[in-house]
C-alpha cells in the first residue's frame, strides 16, 4: 500500500482524483490540503465521499514533511513549482496537473503563462505526462507534468499522422468544445449556469489560449518539424465532455481506410485510446472514464482529413489521467482503479 | 390585414411561426394543416398557444381553394414543391421553409437530396430568401426558398468578405454546432434527451450534408467563382441556437480591423446582422430573435481569419426569418412583428 | 408615448423589462441605471439588445429629476424604499420588483425580511401587483409592489378555491421547482454551472422563505381566516421555469370537475391565466410568455387535491407581470406589449 | 469467478450493470441478450465498453442452457415472469429489475399493472431487494424483485420512522422528481430532448403510478398498519438524479434532532445510506454512486417534518442496488464493485 497526498484538493480535479482513488486497491490518501478550507472536515465538504470522512483539509506547508510516496498538485498556474520543488527534495514523486511544468524551458513558459517561472532549473527533469507516448520516462520520473485537456485530445489524434508523414506543412485548425469543469469550480460570469445553459460561445480563439504552446511544442518534438496551430476553444452546456474536431490538409491523396490504419496501428495494445471505425464519436461516450475516443474521415474532392477526438475533461483530461500517471510512476498496473 | 396559411404545422417551425404571429398587426392566420392530426384542435395540441385555441388542424388537401394571400410550407423534403405548385397557380405567394427550392436547378437538387425534383420547372422562378443579398428579388417573388439555417449563418458571415476579395482561394472550414430544434420534433435515436444531454456529437462531416450545396451554390454565386467548404455540422445539447466558426485563409495580411470593417459596411444599415466589436458572440445572444451576430478575429503569424456567426435556430436560421421574407412580399415594414 | 425609467438594470429582471419593452408601441425607456455599471455603454453590456445602444447606465441620483411618468425598482432586499419615496414624491408612479414593499406593514416585514423597513409609512399606500385581483386597485396606485414568483404561482393557483370554501383547515404543502433566473445573475456557489447541470437540490424548507410570508398574507385576505402553507423551493436545472405541485386537503368530497370549474370560472376572462383540462402543465409552456397555467387532479381514495401552477419566473414571476402592471397604471391596454 | 448473464441489455438499467461489472473482480458476463439486437455486437453497440467488445447480443431462447450463477432480467413490466421461471427450475438465481415480482400476490399485481400476472404462484417465494431493511432473506432468495427507482427513495426515507410511531395517521405527500434515465431509452414524445430541456412537468399524480402500490405495501408492512401516500412523479431535466421531497404529519411534537437520530441509528452501519446533518441533498451527490442521501426537516409552528431522500436513478434506483443484492445473493462482500 502506498501513500499519496493531494495538494490543493476542493477543485474539480481534487474531487475527482479523491472519487476515482477511492476504488484503487493498493493506494490510501495520506493528506489533502487546502488554503482557504483548512481545518474544514471533508464529512461536510464533500459529503457525498464518505470514504473520506474523517479527514480534514490542511494547509500544505503543515504536510510537506509526512511521508507519502506520490503528491498530485492541484493548483492555479504558478503555484505549483514551489510545491514540486520541496516534495522533489524529499524524494517524493510528483504529478503536477496544472500548467506550471508543461513547457519545455522558461522562455516558452513566458511566453504562454505570461510569468516567469519560479524554479526553471526543475524545467529539465520534468516528463510529459502523456503515457501513450512518453510511458518509459514517466516512470522513472521525478516530476510528471499531466498534459492539459485539449492537448490530450490534439496530441493522440494527430502524433500518430504527423509521424506517418501523411500532413501537409499547413496551419491545423483546431476546433475544441468544453464541458464547464474545464473552466474549475471558481466564480466567475464564465460559469453561471445563465451564462451557459441554452448557450454555446468560443473564448481566446487564435493562438490565445496557452495550450496553444503546448499542443505546438509536443507537436512538433514528434513530427520532427515545426508544427503551427489555429485553435478555438468553445464553453458548450455540458459539464465533462471535450470534444476536438481536428481539420488537418493530408501530403497526398489518401484513403479513409489508410488513415485509420494509422491510428488503429499506433493504438492497438493501448487501453485507454479507442479507435472507432462506424461511429462517429459522441462526448458522452467517454463519460467517467479514462479513454479517448478517436475518429477521422476524409472529404470527397478535397484533401481535408477531420479528425474527432473525445474525452472526459476530468477523466482522460485531468484526474484520471493523473492516475494512469500515478500508476506508471508507482509501478502498479496501468489500469489498476481506471476500469 | 392580410391572410396566410401553414402547411404542416405540428413541427417547431410551424409552431414558432404560430407564436411569432400572434405578435404580427397586419397579419391573420386563416388556416394550419397537418395530415396527421387533421381534426385536432390546437387548444389542444398547442395549449401554450391560446391566440389560435379556435382553430383546428386540416388537411392541405381541404384549404386548397381557402383565399390566402400567402402560404409558409413547413414540410420534409419532397413534399413542398407539390403543394408550392398549386397555390403559386392560384397566385397566392409560398415561403417554403424546407429544402425543395434551395438549388438553383434539378440536376443539383438530386446531388444534394438524392431525389427527382417533381416540378423542376417551377424552380427557375423561385427567390432565395436571405433578404440582406436579395431583398428587391423577395419583394416581387411568388416562391421564396427560406434558407437553411447553416447556411444563413455562414452566408451572412462569408459573402461581404469574398465580394470584397479578401479570402484566398482555398477550402474554407465551417464548424458548426446546432441546438436540437434543427433536428426537428420527429422521434429519432439522435434526439432522446439521454442522447443529447451532457454530450456533444458530430454528424456527415466533410461534404455530406446538403447544406454544403446549398452555401457553396450561393457562396460561389456572390464570389464569381467555386467556392469550396468543408463542413462539419455537430449537435450541442441546447435547443435553439446555432453557432458557425468559420476558418478561411486571407489573400493578404490584413488587419482584423479592416476585415472589421468589411461586415461593419456591409451590414451599416441592416435591422437584423449586427457585427459585434468587442465581445465573442454567445448562441443565448441570439435567442428568441431574428438576430444574426457576426465577430471575427485574426490569427497572429497567420493567414487565417476565424470568423463567428451565431443565430437563433427558429429564429433567423428558421421561422423569424420567414416573416421577415413575408413582409417584404406583402409590403409591410420588414421589422414588423420582429422586434 | 410614457417615458419611463428603470433603477438597477443590470440584473435579469431589468434586462428581461428591456427585451419586452422593445415591443412597446406606447412606452420609451428615458433612463436605465447601475450603481455598478455607471457609464458602461448598453451597446457594450447588452449588444444582444441592439435598441438601447445609444444608451447609458446612469447612477440613480443623477436620473432623479428625470421627467418620467413610471419608475421600475429592480433592486436587492433593502434598496428600493428609498428610491419609492424619492420618485412617489415627484408624484412618479412606482413599480417595485424586489420585496421591500410586499408584507402589509414594518414588523411582518422584518419578521421575513430581517431588517427594519426603512419608511414603513409608505407600506400603507402600496397595492399589491396581481392584476387578477387587484385590477382596480393597481390602476390608481403610486406605489405597486409586483408579487415574488413563487407566490405568483401559489395564489393564482389557490385564491379561488379558498373563497370558494373548498379547503380544508389544514396545512397546505407547497412544493415548488426553480429555474436559476430566479436566483439572479450574481456569482454565488449555488449559481454555478457544475452545481446546477444535472442536480436538483432544496433549500429553506418549511417556513423559512421570505415568500411564506407573502403567500400566507395575501392568502389569508382572500380566504378571510389564517392560511398556514409548508413550503419548499427546489433549484432545478432549467434557467426560466417556475413549477408548483400544491397539496390540499379538501373540505368534503369533491369532484376534478367541480373543482376544474371553480379554476375556470374564476379565470374565464383573464387573459393571462388559463386552466387546462387535459393536459398536465409543463414548465416550457409558459416560456417567454405572460401565462401562467393551472391544472389540478382529485386523488382517488383521498380528500387530497393537487394542483399545478406554472410560469415564466422573468415572465409572470416578474418583468412581464410588471409590464402587465405598468399599461394598468399608466391606462395602456392590459396586454399592450405582451403577447 | 461466478458467472452472470443479462437478459435484456440494451436498455439504460442493462447498459449500467455492464459497466459498473467491469469493475467487479468476482463475476464475469456469459452472456447479454436483446431480441431486437441479436446477432449485432457490443463492439458496434457499445463502442465506449470495450471489455465486452468480444461479445454478440444473442436471443434469450438461446441462452437458456447456459451454465451461469445469477441472471439479470431487465425488461419491461409482463415480459420477466416468464424468464424467471425459466431459469429458477435450473436452480439460477434471478434478479428482476423490472415491475413483475414487485407486489405481493396476484390481485395486487393485477391491480397496478392491469394485467394479469403469467405466474403468480411465483410470488411467494420472491424477496423484495431492499438490503437494507431484507439483507438476510436476499441472502438466500431464489428470485429478488429490486426495488423501483422511486420506492427506493421513500422506503429508505420512511422505514425508520414509522417503525418509531412517530408518524400520524394522515396521508403521506410524496413529490418526486426524477432523471430521464427513469423513463428508460425508448422513443417517446415525453423524452424528446426538445420537451425535456427548460422544461419541467408533472405525471400520473395522486395515485395513479404503480410505484404507489409498491410503496405502500412495503410501508404497511414495516409499520404494521396500513400507510396511504399521495405521490407525484415530476420529470426533470436531467439524467441521472432523483429527488423525493417527502411530507409527514408527525404524532406529536418532535424536536428535529429526535427525527435525524432516528434515521442515523437506522443506518448507522449501512454502507450506501447516508444522513446528512448539515447540507441539503442535491441530486448531484449520487451520481454514478449506490449512495442514498437522506436529509430532513421540521417546521416551525407545524406538526409537519420534511424528509429529502436522493439517490442516482441507475445507481441505487436501479443497476448497482441489483449488484449489491447480487453480491449478497452470491455471498460476496456487500460492497464489491460498487465503491
């Protein structure tokens, strides 16, 4: 049995981490902590997790020097780094599920952030958290950056592709549409159920958003060339689901039957990535679980590819991922609590 | 005061049309038909709707001989054009809300609905119904084809930027997303709330869908050239809006502040586009009128251009903008009873 | 052509009086005002309300001295009794949305509103907003204070079966279902999209609502002895419907249909209330409407009597009835505007 | 490894049992039958449960033979007995999720199912799958009738009180609000996304659901007199959630800590029910659990207490009761599966 703390635990990806951890045979919850809930007992926090009833919520600098084996970080942008820094000193592995260890040096994280990162010298050691991909790093890593949500489902639909060699060198156009639990629990105008409900709106379209970053750095490290996106990132009336429909210009001219290939191939012993060959995916497919769904069709008379590509934001976008992470990292199987 | 009548008046668009009525000071309904609740009264079946709780439902066959001055035609594809025939003889005017009069011929009739038109001939005459572009037309039309609701959205969008010759010769990509009053009020797998609710689907992405012949036709027609789309239509679990982002690549770098411009001229007098400057449009914008909301943007270090356009789906994509068409075609001030 | 002005039009109650209002043919809104808001555009904050975007939100204070003939208060618990005063002595009629002005006099207002009224000399004048009963009255008040949305649906559903001596001397169970309109546009955890979507949750059970008050006192004037109701209001997750299930325990076996009748006798020339027969009422009947719907059942084997009551709570639960208030104060047909 | 099969699975209640299984270390699926989908996949069927992606819907007259433990009958009222029988002569233990073996003999069965029942010699030896108040008798049940989604509510609700004598002798008012979920995957006019979405509505009030005939002979039984309740089922929109608002006249005046008391003592040990002290239920907190959430109230000036009483439709109103009874059936731990 290991042990695991989570820092910054009243959010959505707190919540869910808890929820689903609940079901892992071979990990207990050593701590959870929070700011502003300090000394509150999660009995009344989060009364529908009764399995935790008789924790309270901490302060984290209380808690960094229990021994646990593994820390989630659940933080806003620039918060995480202090955090990942002492726990690394002690030797205890790291997953960070917010954005502070995404990208790959200082600069770039400026440049999407915005701010300059307090500890760049942790930038190096840090594993994308992206198992399909990076399995072997992640678990040997100190630090584990957990992919954010729309570069999930960029990345798994198009590294395949962009590695086959069959995209021509032309913007992507990246067209994604959210559930509200990718924009947290805080209030805002943005999450007023009137803002939502019988709504559907686009925010930071372009090259805006930082996922952009991420998306085009990881992009472009597997197809070898520098790889520009167009992303617009939609707030549909949902709550989990995030739907992607990729539009990518193909080399050549290619079958449907070829391209899917591609993805059932690089897929084929993966167990949370599903290519799908008649349906067309649906967001409600991936509902409180850990996959992606992918789909794809060409166009006639065209050389467009759609690519659809579907996932929880809270499960394969955020908390469950963190644990297929967790699972790398702490060497249990990797879908041990995930089914 | 003048006349009208419904064809097919149990859907959503013929019960829009009914409730917008009411509201309409030159205008009486004189008869609804329905084949399947012929004899039904609409105190019954549209309680919410007391203004008509006198009338009953009857069969076209029955009001063919009534004296009209116009007819709106809310029927499945295959069915108006008979029905369009007999009243255009008796010289009453027809608004045809579905599909058997948006393609300029036959032959493109059949590629996009996979029928024989019945009475091609009757097609030469017919006015497409988007009163921004062709508002003289619809004043003197005996036929006129209510646009498709994507294609509202996208022509209002597109057309002022292609006659000015800014966007480049290349597939433009339209993702659209579209409440579920466009999927109609017939009984469908697609359409059980469980199916809808907390998901987010897409369906016949690419150039299946026949909205795609109908904005190419008229794209093409206001360019002076073959415009080509790609289209993905996707299903958003709200009812009534319809939200289009619309990716075209410009000819030159332009500032977004020209491209501003370009929809701000064209719509300067327009009572029903309004080009919004400062804030992304939001589907709820639109909700309950006869609005059509245009933004855009460009993409740093970037040809594309991303443009939004979002209406209310019985509204301007529907029933508001039939009203609009018919009070053009009987003489009355084009907002009346739109407000 | 009545000027009119409305204090606090930020909220959705104020933006709800200015989308119908559009409509108006006899009415121009002079002012609109928020303390928060002060110098924004209305093209900026409502671009969706392309009517007013020559407009300003102004501070209260400045707009005074305004030359208008009707004032709409639109403003927290607390806040409206001073601007009544201030516009009752420029002899300026007043419509007030809030519930300063709803409790017949200064300790039943603090026994459920918790705070001193600040003029109770001015409860005296003020008649209570349902024109179903209180038409005659309301056309010659300076002060008219428009009913809460519960009670709206509680005393139209209930006032006629009380004079007609049908109840019972017992506890009357109202169980009453929300949409969020009515929780107003402030950032509150229980606003919050993710609480809402697919939840439906309690709050003051029994007698704690500040509307049990209200019901208890406009239905204890009608039915002329002390009606005590057990009432409790549910958030459910729809934006605009209101939805009351009433349980009462009849005098003597009753009938549906005498009891029908009582509901359609009383309501045979309203034209904002209608009883249904068949047909149980669905809260989207009466969206973007006026109406509120009534239906009621006996039980079998019972003295029990159920009876639903449903509204738009922005429609007759508050801008609409307001509306319905103001052509009845300033001598405009009773439904000038809102059909 | 005990093995299970389903007859009926395609409905929501079966799709659940299969994907809260997967996570169930001690049964396999033998088989899952549909006699409109025989032959077809699950693979096709059910993309997004990929562990039965291997597995054919087959015929129930196919499987008759098959060697497994348990079967689970999800079909509609008057289709299970007949099954039942079938499988109880092979010595395989039956869970009936539907309404067959719900009432105690034949004539009540007739009553509220108006059909007659095909085996009513049957009855006699089912159990009534409420572990919570019939653990041992389950434990060693041929055929267990699981509980409907409302009864469910009530029962667990009610039981404990009126095993304490606190509650008079007056009609019980029920008023239930339930998830689409519940009204199952068929194709109705009532579960169209277009009369769901921002809509509320009532069905079947006072005594006309069967669920009433459930409830009460399960209340009688445990308060040793006979229980009258007046019940009104509401759809709500959303899936999962149901909420019963549940209204009694208390014997005498009790203080609310003595009823809450009453009701942790009941259930003090019990893994799936919950007493809430301090919050409201929200319908939200059982989602995807076998959570029931109990909470409750009195009123002041009133001899009335209020109970709410929440659970998830699939959840505890349905699929993973029928797993705990399963579990108890097969003498697993009770909670195996379902955290």
């Amino acid at each position: 049995m290991k042990k695991i703390g989570i820092i910054g635990a009243t959010g959505y990806t707190g919540e869910e981490l808890l929820r689903v951890l609940t079901r892992h045979p071979n990990v207990s919850v050593a701590f959870v902590t929070s700011e502003q809930e300090t000394g509150t007992s999660l009995a009344k926090f989060f009364p529908h997790l009764p399995h935790y009833k008789n924790m309270v919520f901490r302060s984290a600098q209380e808690v960094v020097d229990t021994d646990v084996d593994l820390v989630f970080l659940c933080l806003p942008p620039g918060y995480s780094a202090k955090w990942a820094k002492l726990f690394v000193e002690k030797l205890i592995k790291v997953i960070d599920l917010g954005a502070d260890f995404r990208y790959v040096d200082a600069p770039t994280y400026k440049k999407w952030c915005g701010i300059d990162h307090p500890f760049p010298e942790l930038l190096e050691g840090v594993v994308y958290g992206l198992p399909e991909w990076n399995r072997d790093a992640i678990k040997n890593a100190q630090i584990v950056s957990n992919p954010g949500c729309y570069p999930t489902t960029v990345l798994l639909a198009l590294i395949p592709l962009l590695k086959a060699g069959v995209v021509a060198n032309e913007p992507i156009i990246i067209d994604s549409k959210s559930g509200i639990s990718g924009a947290g629990s805080s209030l805002t105008k943005t999450t007023h159920f009137g803002e939502i409900h019988e709504s559907f709106s686009a925010y930071k379209p372009g090259r805006l958003h930082r996922h952009v970053g991420e998306m085009e750095q990881e992009l472009s490290k597997h197809a070898q060339r520098k790889i520009q996106v167009v992303f617009t990132p939609h707030l549909a009336p949902l709550f989990r689901g995030l739907f992607s429909t990729i539009y990518v210009r193909l080399q050549s001219k290619l079958d449907r039957s070829d391209l899917l290939n591609i993805l059932t191939d690089a897929y084929a012993t993966e167990p949370f990535v599903l290519v799908l060959d008649e349906k067309l995916p649906a967001a409600k497919m991936a509902t409180h679980s850990n996959f992606c769904f992918l789909s794809l069709t060409t166009v006639t008379d065209s050389d467009v590819a759609i690519i659809f590509s579907m996932i929880d934001n809270l499960g394969k976008g955020a908390s469950w991922q963190a644990i297929q992470n967790m699972n790398l990292m702490l060497d249990f199987p990797e879908q041990e609590g995930l089914v």
